[in-house]
C-alpha cells in the first residue's frame, strides 16, 4: 500500500503544483485500501523500479448504464516514467512511442 499512496501523492503533488485540483494533495490508506484488498489495483513497473499504479473498478456510481464493463481510476505515473510508455501494461505490447525499459503491470499492489 505504502508505494501506491507514493506514486499517487507524487502525481497528486505534480497535478497540483500546476493549477490542477483533481486529486487531493495527499491521498488517505483508506481511499485506496479496499481496491488493494479486492485485487483491483496493482503497481507498473519499468525496469525493476515501481513507475506507476492503476485501479479497475467493476463498478462506478456515475456510470449506471453500463452492463459489463471495467473503469480505470486511480491511474499514475512517477515523473521519471512519463513518456515512457508504462501504459503497456493493458495490452502487453509496447506502445509505438515507448523509448524506455519494458513496462509491465502484472504485480499486484
């Protein structure tokens, strides 16, 4: 939990420090525990280094129309992993404009 709440805090400072209010300045263990404890949200990694963390959620209470389908919340990235294409992770391949180390996102947070 402690490197999800780090990359997060990261993204949320980043955002911030521009003017952008998405996130909170400092995301609380509760927020995020629950996802963890269901298996929904797991860490990417570039290298042997964490470079980012992605929620999916099975269910989302702005989205009620929806059958079967899965939301991406919670995704971020480390600012030393952006542009590196740590986004692969959903389709296993390498995306075209990846000039860094092989992103994967099968390590569970």
């Amino acid at each position: 939990m402690g490197e999800v709440l780090s990359v997060l805090d990261e993204a949320a400072q980043w955002l911030n420090t521009r003017g952008i209010s998405q996130w909170p300045a400092r995301f609380e263990a509760a927020w995020v525990e629950e996802a963890i404890l269901r298996g929904e949200t797991w860490l990417v990694t570039a290298g042997d280094k964490v470079a980012g963390t992605v929620t999916m959620d099975w269910s989302d209470p702005l989205w009620t129309d929806a059958d079967a389908a899965g939301y991406v919340h919670r995704m971020a990235v480390r600012r030393w992993a952006s542009g590196l294409g740590v986004c692969e992770f959903s389709t296993g391949q390498p995306m075209p404009h990846s000039s860094g180390p092989p992103s994967t996102c099968g390590w569970p947070a």
